[in-house]
C-alpha cells in the first residue's frame, strides 16, 4: 500500500495509538516492539526503529523516497491486565499484517477496542469465583467462599469507583486492602463460624500484581532490562500497598476487640 506524506503520519499515528493500548493492557514490551515494526513493514516501510519502555514508545518509519516520519509518545498507564483488550489488538494486528487496510479504518478499530471492555458480567463472575476458590483451597469452608465471593463483588465495584478518581495504584490498593480487611475482620467478629484468614486470603488474591511481576521478570530475561527493573519496582511498591492496607486493618480490629 502505497501511502502520501499525511499516510505516513496518520499511519505512524495509529500505531502509537496501538502501542499505547497493549501497553496499557499488559503486554509485554518485545511483543509490543514486535507488532509495531511487523506492522510498519506491511504498509510498505521499508525500514521501522521502535523504542519502547513502559512510560514511552518512539517510533520512526522509513519509506521509499520520502523523508523519515517520527513520533514520541509519552504513557500513562496503571499497569493492569486487560487481555479481552490485548486479544482484540492483535488480531487487528495480524489483520493488518495479511491484508493491510487504510490507515482512517485502522484508526476506527482502534477506536472501537479503546471504547470497548471486557463485559461487566464476565469480570465480576470471575472475580467471584477466582476467590471463592482460593478461600477454599487455603483452608476455608464452602461458606467463607461464599462470603469471599461477596467481598469480591465489593472489590471490583470499589477499584471502579477509584479508578474514576485517577488516582495512582499504589493509593488505590492501599484503600481497598484497608476497607476489606476491615470489612472481612467486622463479619468475621459478628459470625465466629466465619475464619477470616481465609477469607481475606481469597480476597487478596485478586489484588496481587502476579501477572505484572512475571511480565517485569520476563522483560528482565529477554534484555528489556529498563522496563523490567521500572515494572518491578512497582510491583513491588503495589503489594507493599496491599500489605499496609491489611496491617493497618488487622491492627485496627485487635485493638477495637
């Protein structure tokens, strides 16, 4: 596909835009890199240099007689897994890469997935049962999982309701470990049939950054050494977040019994 001057840039805009949105739902900095430069290639350049880490993507195209075109774009992201997004995004990529289309269409499927999330019903029913199960798995009874799985509907609410806020991950998972602890510590004092551990164990689960830590170490392993060392040491920072929200409830409810 043979593309004019405002192509290129429109073009080049669009995969900033991509890059953007798979960083944003987790995808690996290689893999990013990867589907940029795949793409640059089939709409005709004959020369793609892509510099990712996790708060930047630079990208230059080259193409045959026309001067090079460049873009730098700075990203915003909270670190968290959206592989219903990251799915979309690479079959837009593989789309493009079989049979490219204009670069205004591409701009309209990117918008579509932007716009789009994984369904309200799929996330929640997820929740509950990733820790209804773990309550269960940690020595829990039937009924702590159940009660997990209540808190988890909580959970997912209350991260949706701080995410409108913008604020920043460590804060959010500070407060919400906070307010599950004590709220699993308070019925857990009223029903003593309930065990707390447990139940906060299921609950937990949900918040911790695993899949982020696995990314960060996977970068390390392939040479993305900057991004895995940042996305390390934030992973990090999020669970000590978790941990101080649980502490600091648990020392609240042995001080109020």
């Amino acid at each position: 596909m043979e593309l004019n001057k405002t192509g290129q840039s429109l073009l080049l805009n669009c995969l900033m835009e991509m890059g953007d949105l798979m960083l944003d739902a987790g995808a690996e900095i290689n893999r990013v890199e990867e589907t940029l430069t795949r793409m640059g290639a089939a709409y005709g350049a004959f020369r793609t240099d892509v510099f990712v880490i996790t708060s930047v993507i630079c990208m230059t195209m080259e193409f045959p007689g026309c001067e090079p075109v460049t873009e730098m774009r700075r990203i915003h992201s909270d670190g968290q897994q959206d592989y219903y997004r990251l799915d979309k995004l690479n079959g837009i990529s593989r789309s493009c890469c079989a049979t490219p289309v204009s670069p205004a269409e591409l701009k309209e499927q990117l918008n579509s997935v932007a716009s789009g999330h994984k369904p309200l019903w799929r996330r929640l029913s997820g929740s509950v049962l990733a820790a209804a199960a773990f309550a269960v798995f940690f020595g829990g009874t039937p009924l702590d999982g159940l009660i997990a799985g209540l808190f988890a509907l909580g959970i997912c609410v209350l991260k949706d309701r701080l995410g409108e806020t913008q604020i920043n991950t460590i804060a959010m998972d500070l407060i919400v470990a906070l307010l599950v602890g004590l709220g699993v510590g308070g019925v857990t004092h009223l029903f003593p049939v309930l065990h707390m551990d447990a139940i906060l164990i299921g609950d937990i689960m949900l918040l911790i950054p695993g899949l982020a830590l696995t990314n960060a170490i996977r970068n390390i392993l392939v040479g993305d050494t900057i991004s895995g060392v940042v996305r390390l040491t934030e992973t990090l920072l999020w669970a000590a977040a978790l941990a101080g929200g649980i502490m600091v409830a648990l020392t609240v409810l042995n001080y109020l019994h």
